[in-house]
C-alpha cells in the first residue's frame, strides 16, 4: 500500500485504536502485516471507509478498515478476523 505512517492511538487509550483491535484478538503487529501486504483493498459498504484484507504472520485472515488522512498517513479505525474468501 501506497503510505508512509500508521497513526495508533496511545496504548493505555480505552477508546483508542490500539485497544479497539486488541478486543478483537489482534495487536499492531497482525494489522501493519496485512497493511504491508494486503490480499485485497476495496471500500467498505458499511462505511465508505478504505480496507484491506489479508494474512497475519499466525494465518488469520483479517479485515482493517483505515482512515487516509493525508497523502501519506492512514489510521487504523478497527481490524477484525472475516472468513476466508472461496
């Protein structure tokens, strides 16, 4: 993917981010893999927000939905394990 910086909230955050994901089982690590090397992109019917699917390090297949908020920069808004695509 085309971006330079992933903003993650503060950690210890109850409403960050990094929280967020690690509610659903996953850590910075398992997004910024599937961000680094996604299966797919697409929008999100739900949002219209960016997101990319693909592998963590483990095998779990996962959905990021991102903010862009520069030319350069994205946020992670959440990540989530999906079924794998037939």
């Amino acid at each position: 993917m085309d971006y330079l910086r992933i903003l993650w909230d503060d950690p210890d955050d109850p409403l960050g981010n990094v929280q967020h994901i690690g509610e659903h089982g996953l850590a910075i690590e398992d997004v910024e893999d599937v961000l680094e090397n996604p299966s797919s992109q697409g929008i999100s019917k739900s949002t219209g927000r960016p997101v990319a699917w693909g592998y963590t390090q483990e095998g779990v297949y996962i959905m990021v939905v991102y903010e862009q908020i520069d030319e350069d920069t994205i946020r992670v808004v959440t990540a989530y394990e999906v079924p794998e695509p037939r």
